[in-house]
C-alpha cells in the first residue's frame, strides 16, 4: 500500500509538472502537442504491445474513440496557448474551471439532472477566474484561452466515463493519442499558415523537454496512476489529482518566480478556487463514507 501511494503522488507530480515544460519549451503550442502525442502515441504502441494490452477494435470503435482524443488535442493546444500567452499559474488556475463545464456537460449529455451543490462550488472556481481576469488585464488573451481548454478538459471527462465503461483503459488511451495525433496532422498545414513559424523542427533543449513531456509527464503518469488504481481507490486517487494545480503553482514560484508577476487580484482568486476545491473534497469525502463501496 505504501508503494501504491508513493506512486499516486508521483504520478500527480508528473502531472503538475506538464505546465512547466510548456513553458521550458519554444515550440508554439501547435508543434508542440504535435510532437507530444507522436511520442506519446509511438512509445505507447510498443509498450502496450510488448505487455499485451493493447487491443485492435473495430473501425467504427476506433473513430469513436479517436474523436475524443481529438478533443484532447484541442485541450492541449488551448491549454499550452494559454500558458505562452500568460504564464503557468494562471494556465493552471484556469483548468480548474473544467468541474463548471463538467457540472454542465455532464446533465446535458447524460441526460441528468443537474446538481445545485455541483453548480455552486463551480461558480465559486468562476468567481475566482473572472476577479484575476479584472485585475490581470495583462493576462486576458491566456485567460481566454485557458477558459476555453477547461471547456475541451470537460467535454473530454464526460465522454471518456462512456468509453470506460466497454473498452480497457490502455487500449482507449492509445487510441484517444493515436487518432488524436493524426486529426491534428491533417490540421497542421492550415495551423501553420495561420501561425508562422521560422523552424518546425525542435531544437536540442525543445527536443529533451518533449521526451520528457512525453514519456515520463504522459506515458509513466499514466502507468504509475494505473498501478496506484490496483490497490487505491478511484475517490483517493481523483481526490490526490486536486493537488495538481496547486503542484505547477510551487514550480512555476521556485523556476520561473513568478510569483513577483502576479498581483492581489490572482491570490484572491486563487484563494476563491481553492475553497471550491476543498469544499468539493469535503462533499466527495461524505459521499464516499457512505457509499458500500468505498
């Protein structure tokens, strides 16, 4: 069990370290998750092949699947966008906005009714977003856009519980990465007349970040959160993710201190989102006491 939590928060580490390398690295956010997911999406086939988990479906499965993965893509380059337009902080105190876009999705695609609690701990996490967008004025462009990649975040949640449910993890991940590389190639051409770039491939920094970006913040995540899956339970492993925000936050203070860029308006948002946070895990904490199987 102690190795089992030793890998959780490793895994959400790993996770909170993504914001950074998005910001070590030059590449726009384009090119960028371009070469993310075709690392991502190579060492993937290997390493599920040679462990026997990856599984071929059928052709219509695989564009299922692979549009959601399309949506990942979509959600990595609004993400990245928002962070080279901003900074990591407010990149990932953005991303928390992804439980209001849930707590709207959800009801709407599942056919559900909404939940009062949900919506009012998500417009606390909006509240805090909209006071840093009035006194972060210099933020704005990346606000926007990492409002728009908690949309994707959200969108990408609700339909992914559907594709749990019938295929295994591994095999819709590779898939997702997969189609969702290949979606974005077709797009590439049109991306990059829109936005120019002097030098598509990498340089040797932008090159080592991306394997890092891929193999260790992507596919050893992934592994390591599965493993911890095994022997903890699903509420303590979601309830462990909420510390990936506030992870990037410390990094992106210690390397690239920007803390001294911020001013009073983003902690007293901050200070708003975290009280949604752990309101959310408190509620999450009493359900799962007397739910049979927690």
């Amino acid at each position: 069990m102690k190795k089992a939590f030793i890998e959780l928060h490793l895994s959400v580490f790993l996770a909170g370290f993504t914001g950074i390398l998005g910001k070590l690295i030059t590449l726009n956010e384009g090119l960028l998750v371009w070469y993310r997911l075709l690392i991502t999406a190579v060492t993937m086939y290997f390493l599920f092949r040679w462990q026997g988990k990856l599984k071929k479906l059928p052709l219509r499965d695989i564009l299922r699947i692979g549009g959601v993965g399309c949506i990942v893509a979509l959600h990595w380059i609004f993400f990245y966008g928002s962070i080279k337009y901003a900074n990591v902080s407010i990149g990932v105190v953005c991303f928390s906005l992804t439980s209001l876009f849930t707590a709207v999705f959800d009801p709407l695609i599942n056919r559900r009714r909404f939940d009062k609690v949900e919506m009012f701990l998500s417009f606390l996490t909006l509240a805090g977003i909209l006071l840093i967008f009035h006194f972060d004025t210099q933020y704005r462009t990346g606000i926007i856009l990492g409002v728009i990649s908690s949309m994707f975040a959200a969108l990408f949640t609700v339909l992914n519980k559907q594709l749990v449910v019938k295929y295994d993890t591994a095999t819709i991940t590779f898939y997702e990465l997969g189609v969702g590389f290949l979606g974005l190639t077709l797009l590439m051409p049109a991306y990059l007349v829109a936005f120019p770039v002097e030098n598509i491939l990498p340089s040797l920094p932008d090159a080592i970040y991306l394997l890092i970006l891929s193999w260790f913040c992507t596919v050893m995540m992934y592994t390591l959160s599965m493993n911890a899956l095994k022997k903890i339970s699903a509420f303590t492993v979601n309830l462990c993710f909420n510390l990936e925000p506030l992870y990037s936050i410390i990094l992106a203070f210690i390397i690239f201190h920007e803390n001294k860029l911020l001013h009073s308006g983003f902690y007293a948002g901050l200070g708003l989102i975290l009280l949604s946070v752990v309101l959310q895990m408190l509620r999450v904490a009493r359900q799962a006491k007397h739910s049979p199987a927690h």
